[in-house]
C-alpha cells in the first residue's frame, strides 16, 4: 500500500503542470459624459450614458507577472447646452497588459504596460453635411494598480485604484475641412493617420473601486470609473469625458493543467 501511494504521488507530481488563477470581473454603469468634437461642431455635447466592463486577470501559481484583459464598451445620448441639437457616442476599447506583482502583507502593488485599440464614432443628428465621426486608435501606455485588503465581518474588504496613462500611440482623423467622401471614395489621403504622444491626446483613465467578498468565489465591487479621451490633430479638438458609478461583481476560480 505504501508503495503504491508513493507511485501515485510521484505521478501526480509529474503530471500536474501548473494552476492559473482567474479574477473575472463583470460591471455596468451608468454616470455623465462631455463630448467635444470641432469636426462637427464647436459646441459641447453633455449627457448620460451607460458604461460595460469586462476585466479578467490571469496569474500563474509562483509566477509575479500577470496578464490582463479589459473590455469597456460605452453608449451616450448627450445634448448641446441649448437642448436643441442632439449627439450620440458610442465605443469599444479592449486593454491588453501585462503587470508585475509586489505583495506586502494586506498591500498589492501592481506596474507594468498595457496596449490600447480603441474603436468608435459620434454623430450629429443635426447635421447634413459629414454628420458622423469615426474614432479609431491604438495606443501603448504604463499601468499601475493598488489594492489594500481589510478584514470587515470576518470577510475581506478591499480597496483598489487602477490607473492608465497612454504614452504614445497612433489615430485615425479627417484633416480640417475634409470629408469623409474625399478619403474614402476620392482616396484623397490627406495625413489621415497621425501619430500620438501625451502631448496630442493627454488621455486618462482610472477606476477607484471596493470590492466584499460574499462567498470564497463570489464578491462584490462598487466604484468610479473615470475615462477621459482627447485630442488635438490635423488642426481638429475632441473629448469624451465619461464618468461612471459602477457595480458588479468578480468571480474567482482556479484552472489547473496537465502534462499528457
């Protein structure tokens, strides 16, 4: 009996190749916008819309590096300040990154780098002529998150800001005056795709959440989300300015693999 537990264990041993541990994190939430886009109008846009995230951060047993993945997709009805005239935004931007861990005791620190595609349009209900405005982007940025955990009713409460800075980049835009019909039908390419840095498109994004764990698997988070996109190209400004309350909740679970 005992040597046939000890073949066991050293097969299990052998055939056990690693385990990776999953934070999956689903939210929705819904807060103000600010658009401005001189390419269809000089005026400022507010309103409200209604914001879809999607986080999952993958990180190996042993292993300090992660990988995430983010989907954020966003929906905005937004009006000028005379309530006359009318927009909508919309947009998709998947994250992908990898970070370094640091752990502290109830401290997580997390630094590393992330990439950017960034997809979506606005459109001018009011006008005739180039009504619509496509927004296509990628761009590279540094990443940092921090997290604090706090035992609240024997269940951990933890505190976690995450941060985006883009860096530099490259996007896609009309040239002043031009119309969409000269670029796509005409081919008449007029330095459509313009390179990015911080200086052109100072762009921000961070989130400030709280999350309670209800079960071992299943938690709670609440939290801002702060997402702030905007450029200055081809003799054109625009900002999209979304604030968001957020809620949802972040599923953990563990997926281990074999050797054949």
């Amino acid at each position: 009996m005992k040597i046939f537990s000890t073949l066991l264990l050293l097969l299990t041993a052998t055939v056990l190749s690693a385990q990776t541990v999953h934070n999956t994190v689903w939210q929705a939430g819904f807060g103000s916008t600010e658009i401005l886009d001189t390419y269809l109008s000089q005026e400022k846009f507010s309103g409200t819309g209604i914001t879809f995230l999607n986080i999952d951060e993958r990180q190996r047993d042993s292993c300090h590096w992660s990988t995430v993945i983010e989907h954020e997709l966003n929906m905005v009805t937004a009006e000028d300040r005379a309530g006359k005239r009318e927009e909508l935004q919309g947009g998709y931007t998947l994250f992908l990154g990898r970070l370094h861990q640091w752990q502290r005791g109830p401290l997580r620190l997390q630094a590393g780098a992330m990439a950017a595609a960034d997809l979506g349009f606005i459109y001018n209900t009011s006008n005739s002529n180039n009504p619509a405005q496509g927004r296509v982007s990628l761009q590279l940025m540094p990443a940092a998150t921090a997290s604090y955990t706090l035992p609240l009713w024997h269940r951990p409460l933890r505190f976690r800001y995450e941060l985006q800075l883009p860096l530099a980049g490259v996007m896609f835009s009309p040239n002043y005056g031009q119309s969409y019909y000269e670029i796509f039908s005409l081919g008449d390419y007029d330095h459509n795709v313009v390179p990015t840095t911080f200086v052109s498109a100072p762009n921000l994004r961070h989130q400030l959440s709280v999350d309670y764990s209800v079960s071992r698997r299943l938690t709670l988070r609440v939290g801002y989300l702060g997402h702030y996109q905007q450029s200055q190209v081809n003799n054109l400004k625009s900002h999209v300015y979304h604030h968001r309350l957020m809620i949802g909740v972040v599923n953990r679970f563990s997926i281990i693999s074999y050797r054949p």
